[in-house]
C-alpha cells in the first residue's frame, strides 16, 4: 500500500542543494527509508535527474555490508561521483550501520563515519541524505563539524489525518482502529485485528528490542522489557527513575539500579520508541526533573507492548482512555512541529482552616514560532463538572495564551464564558489548524 507522505516529501524537496547533510531520523518501519528511496527517489527523476547520478546505499541490506566500512564507503561514493560538471544525489539508509560497536561504545572521539561525511559535504557536486533509526548517531559525543552541516527532519508514523485518509474508512471505524494498532504504515496492510497484533509484536521481539539489545550490549533484556512494561502502564504519568525503582520493588518483579534505569530510558529515546516531556513550574518558568513524563512514539506499539507481556492494562476505563488520548494528542503535537511539556501550577487552597500548597497540572505546553498553548484532557463522558474542574485550572495560569480542553465524542466545537475552547478529540486531530480555531 502506498502511503504519500507529503509533508516530509515537501520538507526534502525544498532542502535539496543547501549546502546541509540532510538527516532523516525516525523508529524503525516508520516509513523514513520509502520517503527516501522512493517518493524522493521517484521525485529526482522526473526532475530529469539522470539515474547513474543518484548513488542509493541501504546499509541495512547485506548486499551493502562491505560500504558499513567508513572507509569503503568513502572510496565507493567518490568513484561514483568523479565528474565534478555533474550534481549528484547520494542517498545512505540507516547511515549508522557504519558505526562500528567500538566506536559505539568509545565516546572519547567522533566515528570515522562523521569524518567521510564532512568530506562529502565539501563537495560542491554532491548533496547528501541519511537516515538512521537511533539517536545516538546525533548525541553530544559526536564531532561538533558534522553537527553544524546537519538538517533534521524526523519523521514519525501516520498522524490520524494520513491513517484516516490512506484506510478508506469512515472516521468513527478509522479512529477506533488507530487507537488500538496506531500509525506504523505496514499496519493498514494487514487483514485483521489479530494480524495486526501479531505484526506489532513482531517489531517489539525482532525488531526494536533486540536492535536496541545488540546496539548497546544488554545482557538484562528482561529488565528492558519489565521498563518499557511499567512505562507502557504509567504513560503520561510523572516519573522519575527514583519513582520508577520505587515502583520495582513495591512489586517486587526487578532488581534494577538507578543509573541502569536512567541508561535504558535513554537508550528507548535514542531508539525513538519514547519520547520525553519535561515539566515546568508555568509561573517561575522553572524546570521540575521529578515531574518527567514519557509517551511512545507509536501507541500500537505501547499497547502491543502490554499484550505482548501477557498483562491486561490496569485502571477503569476512563482512565485508559485518558492515557491513549494524551498519547495521541501529544504525538500530534510533535508532529505539527510544536515543543511540548507538560505544566504545574502551584497554588494555595483551604484546608481544615489551613492553607496549603497545592500543585495543579496542565497537560501540555505546546509553543512554536512564539505561540504558546495551554491544553487540557478530558476522556470520557464530558460532564459539566469536569469541564468547570478543568476549567478552573487553566484559569489559574497567569497569562493570556490561548487555553484549550480537549474532550471526547463529537461535540461541535464551542467557548465557555471564560473564553476557554472546548474541541472534539477527532477536530482536534484532524484539522492541522486546531489550536486557532
């Protein structure tokens, strides 16, 4: 099934030729490697860019295991690219599969990769384009020369918006189904529910567990896995590693350290099957550590993950709703290019002839090109009472960005007294203009 991506096709185009190492970064099977082998691909010649000037490399394919070798793939490339009247095109899937386990491990200096690349990017006959599926290819420890050449475009699985439009469902049938299997494109090929489940625990057994196992030597996959477990559980909630440990031994299931907790929540990130929202104190604009919060890059991977350990997902059933939703609003939000945390206020209330502190939460902090967004989740069935509780949260934030609740149904979207818009999850999700709404 072809699945246009136009949105990062677009972002391709009009990077072609600006002098940048264009990186194409995302989770594995998210559709990065199709974008560019094959839209963009398609795209260069019908632009009557001639095929012998297109140099395309899968790293990831055994036929091209001799160019994971820095230096055979510099020599390949250069031979390929001699004539310097002509403009070349070269284009490296999972560029990291030439870094070497060693070089993975030795953050004492750059990998011979960066050096090749910072030669190609001197030439003024060729434009380069990688993708990679871990971060750790564009960590700190990296040579701060490459850095400076780089543009990043990360791609994620389908927003609903692209799910929707490519299942050729209604939207009620289409949103039911993204909730349950989520966004990884291979989903919509496959026939059924139970394939779709077998299919995504396929990719957490073979593909991102043991990718993420073998990159960074884990002997403790069962830690790994009891992790991303807890985490597939308490999504959108506050944690921390002390709280995460603390959680570990009330059950009594892993004995964990602290600082390997901290390395494989960092090595999940770098894998982009997590992602991390920070949390700020809304008036003092200072960030809470303890308040951190982690959402999967793809929810059919996060409850593929709670089916996949035998475990049923604990809470009612508006409580599961609300983690699903705020999942999905906050990828959504990635996607649409926003940076997202999540808010705290603190404020003081009566209490048996006290006052008392208190800290109010608002789930995102969503801001781009100056604009900021204060939104609020609501699951379930949207009461008058929950919509004034939420409400007078966001009441409480001293300043007058705009202010959203986001609820479940179809409601057509309205304002409250106060100025406060109230919007439908699936208007919400749908309309890539929402937040002005």
């Amino acid at each position: 099934m072809l699945i246009e991506r136009k949105k990062y096709l677009k972002n391709l185009i009009n990077s072609m030729n600006n002098g940048l190492i264009k990186v194409i970064t995302g989770i594995r099977r998210c559709g990065k490697s199709f974008i560019l082998f094959y839209f963009f691909y398609d795209y260069l010649i019908e632009s009557g860019i001639p095929e012998e000037n297109i140099i395309a490399l899968p790293l990831d394919d055994e036929k091209y295991r001799d160019y994971r070798d820095a230096d055979k793939l510099y020599a390949y490339i250069r031979e390929k690219t001699h004539d310097e009247r002509q403009k070349y095109y070269v284009l490296i899937d999972e560029a990291p599969e030439a870094i070497s386990k060693h070089e993975t491990k030795n953050q004492q200096g750059p990998a011979a990769l960066y050096g090749v690349l910072n030669q190609l990017n001197k030439m003024q006959n060729v434009d380069v384009y990688l993708t990679g599926s871990n971060g750790r290819f564009f960590s700190s420890y990296i040579n701060a020369e490459f850095q400076a050449v780089c543009q990043h475009i990360h791609v994620a699985p389908l927003s609903f918006s692209e799910f929707y439009a490519a299942s050729k469902k209604d939207v009620s049938e289409a949103w039911e189904e993204y909730q349950a299997y989520g966004g990884l494109p291979h989903v919509l090929s496959e026939i059924d529910g139970a394939a779709k489940s077998a299919y995504l625990e396929k990719m957490i057994r073979d593909v991102y567990l043991r990718d993420i196992c073998e990159r960074y030597d884990i002997r403790n996959k069962n830690g790994l896995e009891s992790l991303l477990e807890l985490l597939a559980s308490k999504c959108g909630e506050a944690v921390n590693p002390q709280k995460i440990l603390d959680l570990f031994k009330e059950k009594g299931s892993e004995r964990l350290t602290m600082p390997t907790i901290a390395n494989f929540l960092v090595y999940l990130q770098e894998a982009f099957v997590l992602q991390k929202s920070n949390c700020q104190e809304i008036k003092g604009r200072r960030e809470i550590s303890t308040q951190t919060r982690y959402y999967f890059s793809d929810l059919g991977i996060r409850n593929a993950f709670l089916r996949f350990k035998g475990g049923d997902e604990a809470g009612d059933e508006e409580e599961i709703s609300k983690k699903i939703s705020k999942n999905v609003i906050f990828n959504e939000l990635i996607y649409r290019g926003f940076g997202v945390e999540a808010g705290v206020i603190e404020t003081r209330v009566s209490e048996d002839e006290r006052k008392i502190r208190r800290q109010l939460e608002i789930d995102f902090v969503a801001e781009k090109d100056g604009q900021r967004y204060y939104i609020q989740c609501v699951p379930g069935k949207s009461t008058l009472g929950k919509l004034s509780h939420v409400q007078s949260t966001l009441l409480k934030i001293p300043d007058s960005f705009k202010k959203i609740i986001v609820v479940n149904g179809n409601k057509p979207l309205w304002r409250t007294e106060q100025g406060i818009t109230v919007i439908s999850m699936l208007d919400f999700i749908q309309n890539p203009d929402s937040l002005n709404l």
